[in-house]
C-alpha cells in the first residue's frame, strides 16, 4: 500500500538513489535526470501530493484513484496519462484482472497498480541492467512496463486454447455431459469477451505511441512500442480465434446432442417393437376361442415361446441392418 | 411545467441573480456573463420566446419542442444544440429514458427536460460551488449535464449485470424454468437495444465535442468533454458485451433444453422397458395351452412374480449403468 | 399520366403562374425565377420534350423513364438527378413501395412519379404559403418534396413496430400457432429489408446535399437537408432495431417450440405409465396358474381394481411432484 | 477460338476497315483512330503477338492467359488491365461464369474472353450504329462491354429471386420435403456467394473508372461508368438481400421442422392413448377373478366393448379439444 | 540447420560465387552488387553474427529466432523486415505452417526458414536463369520468395475446396453419420481459421510494398508485387467463401438432422399402432365373459386372426398415404 518506491535516475540511465516523495522536486531541480516512482493501491492524500509534486491534471487522477478503467491513453499538456489493464492466473485457475495507471513526463514516470496484479520490481531489476536503454528516459520505463504486462498475457492464452482443446475432444468423444459441456462453453466465452476488453484497447494505446511524435517519447523507443504492438495483435487475434471457435463449438455440441437424440430414439423404437411383438403372440394364445388347434398340442408352449423368440430375433436382426441398434 | 430557473453568472463564474425571461436580453447588454435557464416540458408559446431572446433557429426550436429525437450534435452559425438521452431507474424496476435539449450561445445555455428524468438542480448547486469552473463559461455548463446524464447511466448498467448474472444461473440450475428464461432473456436484450440507441450515438457526440475548435467552448473544457467521452465508452462497451453474453445465453439454453429432452427421453424409455417386460411375462402365463408345466406349480403364481420383479432389477441395473435413469 | 403541373415561380418566392410546358424557354428567359414541372409516369416522348427543354442529360432521363432505380444523387454538370423511393401502407394493410426522380436545375425543378405515391399537391401548397423560404429556390423545393417522402416513412416504423409487439406477445403466451408465428417473423424480416433498401441509400444522398458546396443549394437550404438526414437515421435505426428484435424473436421461438415439446414429452411419459402399470396388473391376475390365492377371494377384483386404481395414484402424484404433469 | 474480329476505327468513331493483326502497328501509324480486337481463349503465341504489337506488360499477359482471375483492374504505365466475370444460365438451367480481359490502351481495346459467354459481336454491332459515342474512343468501348455484361446479370438476379420465392412457399405450405428444402437453400447459398463473388469486386472497378483522371478516358465517358457502377451495386445489393432471406429461411425452416415435430408428438401421445386405455379394459376383463360379477352378465361383453368405445371417444373429444388431434 | 547457402550476385543480377558469411563484409566493399544469404532454423550464435554484418535491429533479430509470428512487414531505419507464414500438406493430409524471415537491406537479402517449409533452393535456381530480373536488385529476391510461398497455398485451397465437396455429399445424402459430418465441419472450421490467420495479413505487406516509396523496392518490382497482392486476395476470398459454406453446411447439417428425427419418430408411431391394435384384439378375446358369441364359433380363432391382420394392413395402407411409413 502506498509508496513502493522512489528512484531517481541519471541521464546515463543509471540508477542514482532512492528518494523522499517530498525530496522530488529538489531532485528535480538539477537539469537532468528523472525519478521513476510506483505506488500501490494509493490513498488519495498520497495521490494529491504527487499531483502536486508534478502538476497532474485533476481528471487524470481522479481516474488513477478509481480502479476499473479502460485500457487507454490520454494526452495532457505536457505529460501523457496511460491505463493498462494486467492479467494473472489467479489462485483457482480463473483469469484474475488488474489495473496499471502510469503518469508520463518529461522527467517523471508514475506507476499506479490496482487489484491483483505482479509488482514491478522485476521490470525495475531489468531495467537498471541496461542503462543503455535507460537512457532513452521515462518512455523506455514505459515501454518496459507494457512489455511487461502485455508479455504476462501469453500463458493465459496458452492455457484458455488448453482447455479449448479439452472440451473439443469431450464434444467429440459425446461422454454423457452435454450439460457440463454447455456450461463450460459459455464460461469461456465469458472469459475471452473480458480478455478482449482488456486487450482491444491497447492496441489503439500502441498504435498512438509508435506514432507519438512529442519529445516525452524518443524515436528509438517508438520501435520498441512496435514490438508491443505485435504482441498485442497476436493476442487480440488468438482471442478473436477462440470466440470463433467457440461459437462453432456450442452449434457443433448442439448438432451432436440432436444426433444423438436421434440414436436414442431410434433405440427406444427398436426396444419396443422387441418386447411388444411377443407381447401380441402371447395375447393370441391367450384368447378364449373354443377351437384353437395349438393350445391342444403337446409341444404348443414351447412352441409359442419360440415364435416369441425368433420374432425377436428377427426384428433384432433387421434393426441391427438399418443401424437403429 | 415551463421554466424551472433562470440565472445570471458573472465572468468570474459566480451566480449574480435570478432574472426574468423578459429580463435575459437587458441582462445580456452587459459585455460580460452568461444566462442559464432551465426548462421542462415548456409550452410552444414559451419556446417560441426563448427563441426570439436568443435568435435559435427554427429546425432546432421544433426538434425541442417534440421529443423522441436521437442524441446529436448541430451547429448553428454561433451556437450549438445538442439532444441527451437521459436514463433512469422506472418505480416498477424498468428503465424509463426521458430527453433533454440544450441549446448553448456564447452568453447563454437553455436546457429543456422531457420525460422522465432529474432535475439538474443538483448539477446548478454542484457548479456554483466551483465558480472557478464556471469561469469557463456555457460551455462547462454543458460538460456538467452531459457528466450527470451519464453517470446515471452507470447503476442501470450494474443493475442489468446483475439480472444477467441471475440469469445464468437459472440456465445452468436447470430449474424447470425453460419458457420464462427464454422471455427474460429477449427482454433483457429488447432493453440493451434502447440503452444502445440512447448511449452509442452520445460518442459522436463527445467526440465532436472534444474536437471542436470554435470559442464556444475553451480548450480547458475540452478535456473534460474527453473524460465524459470515456465514460460513454465504458457504458457502450458494458452494452455490447451484455449483448453478445445473452446471444450466447439464448443459444445455450436451447442446447440445455435439448440435453434435458435427451435426458428426458431416455428416462422414458428405461421406464417404458420397466413396464412392458413383466407385462409379457404376465401375458405368456396367461396363456391358454393345456400344457404348461408352469401352471400346475405350486409355487408358479409366487416364481412368475419374481421373474417380473428379477427382469425389473435387471433393466434397472443395466439403464443405471448406461446412464439413463 | 403526363403532367400534373407546371408552374413557375418569381425571386421573391411567390408563385407566378402556371406555364405550359412548350413555353418554358419562353418563361426562363427573364433573367429570375424558376420553374417547378410535375409528371407522373410521364410517357417517353414527354420526357424527350422536358429533357430538351432543360438540356437533362441521357443517362439521367434513361432512369427517370425506367421505375425501379435505388435511391441515389448524381450530379451532372450544372444540375442533380436525385432518386427517392416513397413508400404508405396498401389497401390490404401492407407496405407498397413508389418512386419519385427529380431533375435540379438553377431554375428549374422537375419531379416525375412512379408507382404507389402521394401527389406533391400538398408539398406545393404547403411551399406556396410560406415565400420567404421559396426565396431559397428549387433546393428548397426538393428540401420539401424529401422531407415529405420520409415523413410518410415514421407511420409505416410505428405500425410495423405494433405488428412486432403484437407478434412477441404471441411467443410468449404460447397460444398453440407455432407455424404462423415463424410464418409472420419471416415476413416482417422480408419487409424490413425492403424498407432497409429504400430508406439506407437515403442517407448518402441527404449526408452530400448537406455538404453540397456549389451554388444550385443555397447555405441555408443545407441545414434544412441536415433535418431530413436526421429523419433518415431515426427511421433507419428503427429498421436495423426491428431487424435486430426480429432473429431474437424467431431464436426465443425456436426455443419456446423445443421447452413446450419437452412439457409434451414428459406427459407423454407420465400418461404412458398411468396405463401401462394397471395394464401390467390387470395381466398379472390374467395368469392361468392354478394356484393363485387372490383369484379366489370374494372380494379379489375389487382389490384389483383398486390396486390399480391405487398405482395410478401414486403416479400421478410422483409426477406433479416432479413437475412433469 | 483465336482473333475473332479486328477492325480499325477513325476518329470520328465511325468503323475504317477489318486488319490483320500483322498490320496493325502499319495502322496505328496514322496519328488518329484506334483499333478494337477481340479474341476468344487465344493461343499463348497469339497473346504473345499482341503483347509485342502492343507492349502489354507481361504480367498483365500472364493473367490473361489463364482463367480464374477475380474482377479488377490495373494500371500499367499507359495502359489499363481490366478483368469481369461474365455469367449466364446454363442449358440445364444453373448460373455459368465466364471471364473477359479488357486490355485498354490510348489508341486500342483488346478483349479477351474466356469460357461460357456471349460474343461482344452484338456489342461492336451497338458502338458502331453511334459514332457520336465511339468518338469517346477505346474508352467507351470498355463501357460499352462492361454494360453488357452487368446487364445480363439481371435475368440472373430475376431467375434466383423466382426461385427463391417459390421455396418460401413450399417452407410454409409445409408439403414433407424437408429434406429438399434445407438441400435447395444451400444450393440457392452457394450460388450467391459465386455471384457475390463476381459482383462485388465490380464496384472497386467502376468506382476507380469513375475517378480516374487520365486521358485514357474521357470525361464524358465516365458519367457511363458511374451508370455502370450503379448498376453493380443494384445486383449486389440484391444478392445481399437474398443471401440474407436464404439464411432467415434456413432459421425458418428450422423453426417449422420442429413445430411438426411437436405435432406429430402430440398425435402419437392421443394415438397410445387411445389404444392403450381399451386394452387396459380388456386386460381387467380377462383377469380371472372367481368373484367377477359382469362376466355373468348377459350383456357383459357388449358392456365393455361398449366402455372401450366410450373411452375411446371421451379421449378424443379430449385431445381434440386440447388441439393435439 | 545454420547456413543454407550464402551467395553473391553482380549488378547485372548475375551469380558471381558462394562466400563465406565471414567474408560478406569484405565482399560488399566493393561498390556493387548484393548478397543473399539462406538460412534454416539458425542458432542464436549464427544469428547474432549475421546481425553484426548486415547491422540488423535486435528486435528484429528476437523475432527472427523466436518462430510463431505474424506475418507483418516492419521497417526499420534502412531495411526491412518481413515475416510470412508456408504452408504444406503434412505426411497425414493435414496442413502444416512454416515460417519465413526476411532481412531485406539495399545490399543483402538474408531469408530465415522455421518449421515445415520448402527450401528455397528452387526459388533461387529460377531467379538465376533470368539475370534481367535480378538486376533489380534484393526487392526481386523477396518477389520470388513471396510469389513462392503464396503459389503454394493454393493446392491446399483446392485440397479443402474438395474436402468441402465430399462433405456436402454426405450431408444430403444422408448416410447415417450425424456425428462424424459435424466434427467434419468442425476441424475445417479450425482449419479455415489457422489459413485466414496466415493469409489475410499478408495483404496488408503486400499493400505496403506496392506503395513502398523508398530505393530499397525499385518501381518495376512494384507492379510484381501487385500481383502477389492479386493471389493473396483470391486465396483469402477462397477461405473466406468456405468458412461461409461452413457455417451454412453446419446450419443446414443441424436441419437436416431434425427433419429424419421427424420421420423416425413417424415411423415410431406407424409401427407401434400396428403393433398395439391387434394386441387390443387379443385382449378383447381373451376377456373372460361367459357370454362371448365368437368364442363358440368353429371358425372364432382364424376370424380374430384375420381382423388382426386387416387391422394392420388398413393402418399400413393410411400411414403410407400419410408418408409417416
């Protein structure tokens, strides 16, 4: 909660020291340099007092307080205020969702994370190993942490086309679960249209910082967001094929379950013709005439018996041939 | 009925006093401020003076004076008019959308309610407690209904969520409920279409807004106009993912009522089966050949009833291993 | 047939008189005013004395003689050739479709009829009594004409919009008509695409005379075709929503139709059972054994009757319970 | 097969004199005129000659060559490539696609055709009867040709539209063809997407004709282009509106198959009824109670024939009452 | 696996000789000509030399090892960098994807092959017997692998095209095998989805290297370029024509199977009729009442059989006219 911590950097890209919230604005006062700070889940007196460190405007962090945001970019005089949307797989193997707000300036970068979501500490470990990117300054921070958040996406998908695959094989395979298959069906779809909501929009986010033509973004680093770019599409596509195929999944169970309702009904018909044949003969020799030749027969029982028999046989064999068996 | 209230604000954004609609143009002689009126399901008589106040133009005043317009955007040589529609909770549980016109000048803005909805009293008390806004003149007055008209629209959003959530789980408890569920949904989605034609256009609409490069409304406000844009966003896209989630719905619950009529079906039959066997036992000891050992049995009466109730056993042993009862 | 009328206008808007259709060259030589010439289904020599008249291009006067265009604009070089196509509801309720091309010129107008359409009668007195906008020339003229045309569209929406409500009505109520309300969806679709194709290209056509920079439409005279565009998208939204309603409907239908044969069939198997079980006892004291206590008490056909007066009991109380009666 | 005509035209549009491909670069030494070849599946030596005659570049030979390209142009340094899709009704009444290639130069026109399609004899007949429009030049020779084609689209369109028609009321009437019926859609759905196919890339074609701004076409022709152009969109857009009855029909259908079901479901349950509940009589009757009063009756046998009848017709006054008969 | 072939061309496109990849950089000293370099499935060591040669992008080198791209098109300062995806039949029948890197600089053209892929080697035997095309410089080279790759697709399109053919067949003729056609439809479906993820991007780098600007793709190998645009379409258009007939024969698979669940459950109730009806005689025979004229009858037993069997045949004969038999 609150300060997670508070960095500043040389031009050179290297990491100079860590630094009082309050102590900023004297940092910055040396002509070069910027400070990367990330909060967690902050209070909003925190977050009034790096508004006023920084001079945000009040709408950016009226929004950077209230978690549930889209994925977004927005441009204000001379800062940029960026929502990104994280992903982990939560504890019960469901898509859990965060939220990143980063602040962008000149000489300032402000990460905000919201819900669950990875600390950023790792992007920050990566980052001072190379200060050769460092240098590009804050929008290379923010290049790392798209990259970071958009790379995290990769095992969710990998793991929803997993189970896409197991619930194909259990439509093919038609184990008696048509109700589970539904259900399951329909929970993921659930899940991809909230994947898809969280990663559509970053491809417009994206697409303004490849083209973002200001000096908060080095020409170098535009590449960089190209690379994210990529990556974003990639997703968005693989989620697109999935809903696709869902669709098709539930008409196709859908098909099956007729099908087999077919075989059922087929069945039943081929039961009921077998018991109820036998059934008629039994009523014949049940019936009360005077003259009956077979009741006076030795063998008429066992006779009848067979004829029950071998109606049944035959009916068998003939259901059988035209597959109703 | 007619005019609810009508103000003067000064340039420095702070209320001066309320004036007459006979009084506006006296007031308007000043070089500076700016008038507010508000009006609700004003007579034509009525309209046709603040037309003469203010020189609207007549396509305008007659789409104000009915209502059942679309939300957009006009321009006129130097004003704007701009139709809202607003969304609220109804006393049976429905949502009752109603309508508001507002007509915006350099030096006035006129707002005209039909229907269903709020008075922007709230919105009046809300803004002259921020003069520092208000300084912005008209058209962030502008900015304080349309931010008011659809952050009502958030809790009608959470509210049908919620419904839709409700409905899933009926669909998938498999409570004998197949003919309401079906009406539920199309009426739910029956309502997402009216909240999509009320909210979907409202982004041409910021959008215009947030473009627009004329005095009317300063740059600052414009910002501004972005975060109501956003929000529209949000809702349009709660919308659409509403959609798609009860197309699903429907197509799932017609696969659920066909896997329950295969379920149903088998059942049937498994009992059918149950029935008619000891039927044609019963109907071959009913037989009328003068020999059948059987029949002279002491026990025979007792054996052929076991052979009825062993058959249903069986049938049953063989149906609850296939999974059909 | 041929001409309705012909007559010619002044500057100032007001009506001069009417003109015979040879001296129109004569009339257009005063250097003011303009002509307004009315045909229905004129025949092809009367439109090759018009065509010489105006100096109309062939490929225009080739369609305007010829029904069954689309509605567009096409502009030749000093004039327009619009198309419109009308529609009102037939003599047996349902919708009948007209077409109206008119010619543009700087001093000339000329509407030619098809088909089922209301005369322009009105629209010329109507333009008549108000000069001050007849001022605006023959835009003006083909301003009224269309606004009159769609006009005539919002009776037809609202009345198809009641055959709708009318229609889910019936699904939901589930009156045993199964077979006509997939019959009265299909056609409502049919219809819905026919208007769909006669109202769309309308708002192409009304989108470039709003944007229409050249003379023949005077400033003004754009923001009254801005009003008619306006109609267009209200009328074509209501199509696209119909259209939308109407898959869901037939969808709920096919659900409702696939829930009520599920209640059948569950009855079906519940009626089954009430027979077949006193079937199988009444066949269990028809046995021949020779010992058989039941058969000869006094009173063992009443306790018969009675146990299978008794079973079906029971069934039918299972089965309430179990909601399948 | 090979050059089927190749004549030289002057300027003034009026045909010169037929010349032997040999000769043609000796013609086209004169500063004036153009010449219009027209071949039908040619050789590859013989497009091999033109090419060299003309200095067609040699990709746009290549596709010339073999069928089965898609309609679209291209342009060449001075010169165009155009490819259409002709279509008629086969001899057993089925849609049969052709190609033609259109090579356009500044003082030639090359027409390639390929397949079932009419000869362009008709068309060369028509251009040459109006000098006034060949004067256009090669041009409106390509119009001309491109009008041709798009017009024998519409007997197509008529054809379908018929058939269509005709199976709209065979899915009402509900005649048992089921199984014809689903077959005829997919068969009338496969068609149109083949003339989708070969429509709609027309429209890119003529928009681009319509736009272009070389000399290789005139102004004044390109007032045909956009007839042509808006002929394209008329067949496509009734292909569109097909495709989409075709797939509310197979919803329908769909719907109309499973009501029958329904009904037939309902009789078969009336039918049981109605047998099950006299054999039920007849089994009471035949149990062998010593106790059993009617059967001493004189009338006894009669009685229950007569109880089996009144049951019978209890039961279906009830079922018809019930609509299930 | 590593270096397929590292060849150096003169200006006039002809081959010089095979160098060695630490020699490229002596080799490109001279002022002239280029280097195309073939590589399969390459280390990362071998990777990295060849970036420090040619002094490639790191990201574009990342992506150049890692397979399970996009096909994209990327820039970077003075090359280019394209990623398309091969496709094959597998030894199973089914379709296997490769991948195809390019490094396209104005002097070198390094191509890298990940998976199942063809190699290159024919593409460069043809490139090397036409020297003019060469002379066009490392643009040609990358012409010839795309218009390779692209060529390959459609025997694949034809194979499903088929594929899609037989499945039609079956679908109508009925064959008793529901299930197998829906997984049928279903694994085209998928594999119609990994081919449009494969082609459809490639239009998008074709587009661009139509218009590409710069020196790197001289102007005549544009127009090649178009017509590898021109395949692309068409093979996107197959897919895109098949997932439609797709969806369509899914739709229609669904009906199909509905309406033989009509006749089955027909011929159900015809054949249980003429099975209960005579059981109903016997039943009425053998009921126990002592007044039964027939029973005494000499001829009582053939007469109940005869009523037997003209009962079934009068049912026969009506379900018959019915068409349920």
């Amino acid at each position: 909660m609150g300060i997670v911590s508070c960095v500043s950097y040389a031009t050179t890209g290297s990491r100079v020291c860590d630094v009082q919230l309050a102590d900023v604005s004297e940092v910055l006062k040396s002509p070069e340099g910027f400070v990367w700070i990330g909060l967690y889940e902050p209070s909003e007196a925190l977050l009034r007092q790096v508004q006023a460190e920084f001079g945000l405007h009040d709408l950016a962090v009226e929004d950077a307080h209230i978690a549930h945001q889209r994925p977004k970019i927005e441009e204000y005089a001379d800062s940029l205020f960026v929502v990104l949307r994280t992903a982990q797989t939560g504890e019960q193997g469901g898509v859990e969702f965060g939220e990143t707000h980063v602040f962008l300036g000149p000489r300032y970068v402000v990460t905000v994370r919201h819900g669950a979501s990875l600390s950023y500490g790792e992007v920050r470990a990566r980052c001072e190993t190379s200060p050769e990117h460092m240098r590009q300054g804050p929008g290379f921070v923010l290049y790392a942490i798209m990259d970071f958040v958009v790379d995290h996406y990769f095992p969710i998908i990998d793991k929803l086309e997993e189970e896409l695959e197991d619930l194909e094989e259990r439509i093919f395979t038609g184990l008696p679960q048509g109700r589970q298959i539904a259900e399951r069906i329909y929970h993921l779809k659930r899940q991809m249209l909230l994947l898809k909501r969280a990663v559509s929009p970053l491809m417009e986010v994206c697409n303004r910082l490849v083209r973002f033509d200001r000096t908060l973004i080095q020409p170098d680093t535009r590449l960089y967001f190209r690379d994210v770019y990529d990556h974003v599409i990639r997703i968005n596509e693989s989620v697109d094929n999935m809903r696709e195929l869902l669709t098709s999944a539930l008409e196709t169970n859908l098909a099956l379950v007729s099908v087999r309702q077919n075989e059922v009904m087929k069945r039943l018909a081929a039961g009921a013709a077998m018991i109820t044949v036998p059934t008629l003969i039994a009523g014949i020799y049940g019936m009360n005439f005077e003259v009956m030749p077979e009741l006076k027969w030795a063998f008429g029982y066992p006779f009848a018996i067979a004829l029950m028999m071998g109606s049944c046989g035959v009916l068998y064999y003939l259901f059988r041939k035209a597959h109703w068996l």
